[in-house]
C-alpha cells in the first residue's frame, strides 16, 4: 500500500492549547481515516512543521485523509502552507 505525508507549517496556538497536545490530535486524525505509520515535529528556518506519515490505496484517499488532518490541526493552532507527498521508490513526489 502506498505511503503518503502530510506536512503542515504550524504557527501560533489557540488560547489554552498546549504544545504537546497538537502532534498527538494530528494522528489521531490521521487514524480515525488510515493507518498511521508515523509523525514528527520539526523546525525548519523558524517555523514549527507537523508530519504525519500514512498508508492509502489512492492518492484521492489520500488527500481526504491529509485535509481531515489539517482541519483538525486548524482547530489548535494558525495553519501555514501544507502539502502532501507519496513515496514512490526512494523518492517523495508532491500530490497536493
């Protein structure tokens, strides 16, 4: 099955949101619709990025999960660009 990432520039948190709340509601997200492989918070040049990696049959189900998951995440805190990335051989090409 293929695999599939959601990463999403996350900014300022809601009031009364603590930080390590976030990365947790992302991947439960991410299971109410697909199997979760994994996920990880990183800074790049300052600004935090989310990722959740899961498996989907299509990259349509693949977007609908990556959309359910940025939502969630919307609910928490200000969202930035997000995109989403299959891996295909050793390589992640964008989808969305």
């Amino acid at each position: 099955m293929p695999s599939f990432r959601v990463i999403v520039a996350v900014g300022m948190l809601g009031p009364g949101v603590a930080p390590e709340r976030v990365e947790p509601e992302a991947v439960a997200a991410g299971r109410e619709l697909a199997v979760v492989e994994a996920s990880n918070v990183d800074v790049v040049a300052g600004e935090a990025r989310l990722t959740v990696r899961f498996t989907a049959d299509h990259p349509r189900e693949a977007l609908r999960v990556a959309e359910h998951v940025v939502q969630r995440i919307g609910t928490l805190a200000s969202i930035g660009p997000w995109r989403l990335t299959e891996r295909v051989g050793g390589r992640w090409y964008r989808r969305a």
